[in-house]
C-alpha cells in the first residue's frame, strides 16, 4: 500500500524542493508541467476556479520524476514521454516504494542529501532518450528485481553511460521525497493579502 497524500501544489513544490521554499523558477515549471499533463491528465482534477487540487502519491512522484530530470537537463519538451507511459510509471513508483526497507527512512545520511546518487542493487531506474537520440524523450524502465546481476550490470552500463542518455535511480530520488511529503507544512491557496 503506498501513502494517501492530499497535497497542495505548495506543499509539492515545498517536498520537490526538499524542504525550502520554492523560488518562482519552481513555480514556473510546476505550471509547465501541468499544461503538458504532469501530473494531471486531460484536465482530471480540474474542478473549477477557486476549488484545492490535491496530489496524490502517484501526482507527487510524476513531478518529482519530471523535476529530476529537469534538474540533470532533460528539456522540457521531452517530458510528454512520461504522460504517455503514465500507468507503467505509476506501477514502477508502487513496486519501488514496496522494496523499500522501513529504516531507509531513518537513515539521516539518505535523508539529509539533496540530490543522492547512490545506486541500490534492487531499485528500479528510468532512462530517458536525449535529443539527439532515434527518439528523443523515450524513456525505458529497468527494475532490478527482474532482471539477472549479469544484465543488470551491462543494462546500468549502457544507460548510465551511454551517450545522450539521462538515467534517474528511483529510489534515492523517493527516500527524501516521502519524509518531506510527509511533513510539507500546510500552505494556503488563493490571493495573498
């Protein structure tokens, strides 16, 4: 069973920033991606002016996912990938938090690092395709769990290393994102006055 978060985008953009307050270049993606469908699809959520949109687990770990990417130079425009393999993403966020040992998240090293790049021998990984690729934006999902150490290792190899390649550890990026969610401080929506 994963989390039931009711986030607000505040409380998103507070977890993605790993505790700190977000500065507009945030915000700006976050609306980005929400126009090319990150996490929201086809207007769900959509209730109107004025009603709270919430996110779920699976809505926080779509834009944690596009945020790293961003991050490690993933153009914007490449990020449609992720729309369009939704479901099979989502099933890779359910079975990574699965294999995730309770005391990860009281590991303070883990906890404490931004942008850990530790690799675990049973975690999952998405490689998406760089511009320059045969198909650019693609993404590949490799779950460790299915695959022998053998092929594991030259697959790891070939995404990690190969060129015009960005490769993102799923389980490092999630550890931190899950304590902070689970503390994001309430922020209010609407005008400031």
């Amino acid at each position: 069973m994963v989390p039931r978060f009711a986030l607000t985008r505040g409380q998103v953009a507070w977890t993605v920033c790993r505790g700190q307050t977000p500065e507009q270049s945030v915000l700006d993606q976050l609306r980005y991606l929400k126009q090319i469908g990150i996490p929201f699809a086809d207007g769900a959520q959509e209730k109107g002016r004025g009603n709270r949109v919430t996110y779920s687990f699976y809505d926080l770990m779509d834009v944690a996912v596009a945020f790293e990417a961003l991050r490690r130079g993933v153009p914007a425009r490449l990020l449609k990938h992720l729309v369009e393999r939704r479901p099979i993403m989502r099933k890779a966020y359910r079975d990574c938090f699965k294999s995730i040992p309770e005391a990860a998240y009281e590991d303070r090293q883990a906890l404490e690092a931004r942008h850990q790049t530790t690799l675990y021998q049973n975690d999952i990984y998405i490689s998406f395709k760089g511009r320059f690729s045969p198909r650019p934006g693609d993404t590949q999902i490799v779950d460790s769990n299915h695959v022998s150490p053998e092929v594991l290792e030259h697959l790891l190899d070939q995404l990690i290393h190969g060129p015009d390649t960005t490769t993102i550890a799923l389980m490092p990026l999630m550890i931190p994102i899950m304590v902070y969610a689970a503390k994001a401080p309430y922020t209010p929506t609407g005008p400031k006055s």
